[in-house]
C-alpha cells in the first residue's frame, strides 16, 4: 500500500498515478474522505474517553445529590464512547480496505499506456536466419517430441489442457536450468532458498496479488491456503511482521519453487507446446534494500538477467513495460524478452519489478535506521522460469536434423553433453 501522508499531501499524484494505471480515479477520493472520517473519529474518541477518565476520577468524591447526577452522566458518556469507539473502528476499516484496492505509484519515467505501449531499452544478439542456413524452424513442441524430452499429450491426459510431462533429456535440462541459475545467483551473493508453495492469505494479499491478479490464483477453500504463482509471495512474506536493522540490507534471497497459475484471461492464447502452463518451476530473485537504492537495485536485477540470458545464447530485448501492463505491487518492471523463431517475435522470459515500499507496507516489514523505523524497498526479478527458457532453448539451438546444440553454460550440468540428440521412436 502506498503511504496516507503522501496521499493527503499530493492527491493528484496518486489521481495521475491511477490515470496511468488505467485504474479507477474516483477510488482516490473515497479513500480521502474514508481518512478525514477515520481521524475525526479517532480525535472524538480521545475527547470523549478523556472526559469518561477524569468523570471517573470525580464520582468517588462527590457527596449528596452530586453523585447520581454524575453517574447518570458517566453511563450516558460511556455509551457514547462505545459509539465513537465502533464509529472509528469502521472508519478505520474502511480505510484500509479502500487502500488495499490501490496500486502502487507510477515510476514518473514510466511509459503511459497499455500493454502494446512499452518502450524497448535495449536488444542483445543475433537472429537466426534459417532460411539462409537452409531449413525451416521446428517450433518447442516438435522439438521436444523429437528429443523425447516433452509429452503434453499425457500430460493432458492425467491432469487436463496446459499441463505436461517433462521426459528423459527434457527433465535433465530442467534440472541443469535450475541448477545453474542457483549457482550464478549464489555466486552473485543470494540466499538459495526453497520455499513453501501453499501460503496463507495475508501473505498472498500483502503481495498483492489478491486484487486485480485474484483470477489467476488457485485458492484451497477447505484449508484458506493459496497455491503461489511464483515465490516472489513466500520470499516478501519471509520477513512479515519483522524489524530488519538497516546494517542488514541488502537481503538477497533466490527461491526455487513450483508455481501455480490459473491463465484465466489467456484462453485460447500459446495453447500448443508448453509455452502458457499451469504448473512450472522458477527461480526467482528478490531483494530488500533501503527505499533509496531501490532503482539502483532494480538495475543490478536486470543486469542479473541479462547476464544469464546472454550466457543462455539467446536473442533477446529488454523493454520498459507501460503503466496499464505493471501489475498492482510494481513501481516500474523491466521485461526481458527472447526471440522465438516460429512465432517471429519476441516474447517475455524475465521480469523485475521494483515494488519500493508498497509491499513492506502490508506486510508489516520495517528497517531501524538508527532511532528511526520504517518502511524498506522490495524488489523482485526472474532469473529463470523453466518451461519458457526451454522453449527459446529448443528454438533458437535447433540444428537441421532435429537435434538441438547445448550452451556452455549449461553442459557441466548436462554431464558434458554438447548436443541433445533424437531418440529413436
């Protein structure tokens, strides 16, 4: 959540910020009014519960007819003290509840617009020309079948549409995909972690993926638990309700974990092969800093990125995504995106985003810095979602005879394999 202060002192920035968002305005100046009602309340509860204290220090002392004029007077101000008490409590509610349902304040360098509306920074190597090497790109899925490495085919069988088995070489490259993005991020300073992949409903909200992005999670209703869409929420979470000595910051941490997304608003988008899923394994970056080095982290978590989709030998841009496509939690989000061949464009294969003090807020996360408590900066990166990285691999390493060359980076955790080979049928 954003700060009140900033709200009351610059509603406009907020106004504009929700504008860019393309998220309702008027939302900003119900939660103005829920403010100005939550702390008039509060100040007429402290009025009238001083009165009640000092009425209560004058009964023991009055004598003859004081007394029950006094104690008529204490039981009407105690049931007015009840009321205010109730009247600031659901203002307070309210309050909180009107702040929930609003997203973090648009980076001013932010491009404004929809999701076709971003602003491509920068592009990293070479594009493939197949025909001059004198034969058609297969696409991910023909790819994997032929390697015996993908069946999506069974993988629907046993658990419906957009799931899948990774087989043979194909789960082997998984294995050396994870195990390899561990190792860069531990050797760039991060905290390997493996982490809870059911959470509870505070740590889903204090992320923030309760509001808008509600319809892609999956929600254990008899438990109150909720499947996670990537380990950014248990990584915030790690540190709810904690006070973090600023000497401490940076904290790096990167969880490993399965991941769960309904897809609800992508059907009939990247049905084929394994490219929009259900269920995938990622390797996720996540950082608490002080707020002043947020943007400065930001950039570290992409050059992270960058780093290792460039050892990947892909292709790829990276774009500065636009105001109405950052998600609640997001200040600004950098994608990185990779070529892919049989589709002829790019497509996202990371993202960081820079979510400043917004999910410290509703996770209750604190820095002492010195005498002062407040709120730190939390920022989040992908530095490996498996399925997709296997895609722009299959694709973009493909050899004509259906077998697919290993980056360097990979092959010591492949046992040295340099090529994935066609396994007989």
């Amino acid at each position: 959540m954003i700060d009140l202060r900033l709200l009351r002192e610059d509603p406009d920035r907020v106004r504009a910020s929700q504008r860019a968002r393309g998220e309702d305005v008027a939302l900003v100046d119900a939660l103005l009014s829920a403010d100005e009602r939550r702390r008039s309340s509060g100040v007429r509860f402290d009025e009238l519960r001083a009165e009640q204290k000092s009425l209560g220090k004058l009964i023991p002392k009055a004598t003859g007819d004081e007394k029950p004029a006094l104690l008529e007077k204490a039981g009407r101000l105690a049931a007015d003290v009840k009321a205010a008490d109730a009247e600031r409590d659901a203002a307070d509610a309210e309050t909180r509840e009107l702040l929930l349902q609003l997203g973090n304040l648009v980076h001013p360098d932010v491009p404004v617009g929809g999701e076709e509306d971003f602003v491509t920074l920068e592009t990293h190597g070479t594009i493939r020309d197949f025909a001059a090497e004198g034969f058609e790109p297969k696409d991910h899925l023909e790819l994997g079948q032929t390697l015996g490495a993908i069946d999506v085919e069974r993988g629907a069988k046993v658990s419906g549409s957009r799931f899948y088995f990774l087989t043979g070489v194909g789960a082997l490259l998984e294995l050396a995909l994870v195990n390899a993005a561990i190792a860069r991020a531990t050797a760039a300073g991060f905290t390997p972690m493996l982490t809870p992949a059911l959470v509870r409903p505070q740590s889903m909200a204090g992320t923030g993926f309760l509001g808008q992005a509600a319809q892609d999670v999956y929600h254990l209703e008899k438990d109150d638990l909720y499947l996670v869409g990537t380990s950014e929420v248990p990584l915030a979470a790690y540190h709810m309700d904690e006070i973090i000595d600023a000497d401490r910051l940076p904290l790096r941490y990167a969880g490993f974990s399965p991941c769960f997304r309904r897809e609800a608003g992508s059907h009939g988008k990247d049905t084929r092969g394994i490219f929009r899923v259900h269920q995938f394994d990622k390797v996720e970056m996540f950082s608490y800093v002080v707020p002043e080095e947020s943007q400065e982290e930001h950039r570290r978590l992409l050059e992270w990125e960058k780093e290792w989709l460039t050892a990947l030998e892909l292709p790829f841009r990276v774009i500065d995504v636009a105001s109405g496509d950052l998600g609640a939690s997001a200040s600004r989000k950098f994608d990185c995106e990779a070529w892919i061949p049989t589709q002829g464009k790019y497509r996202e294969l990371t993202s960081t985003s820079d979510c400043a003090e917004f999910q410290s807020r509703r996770l209750h996360i604190r820095m002492r810095d010195g005498k002062q408590v407040r709120p730190l900066a939390t920022l989040n990166g992908t530095l490996c979602a498996v399925p997709r990285t296997i895609v722009a691999l299959l694709e973009n390493h493909q050899q004509a005879d259906g077998s697919v060359r290993v980056p360097e980076v990979l092959r010591p955790y492949l046992g040295g394999r340099e090529v994935l080979e066609p396994v007989a049928k």
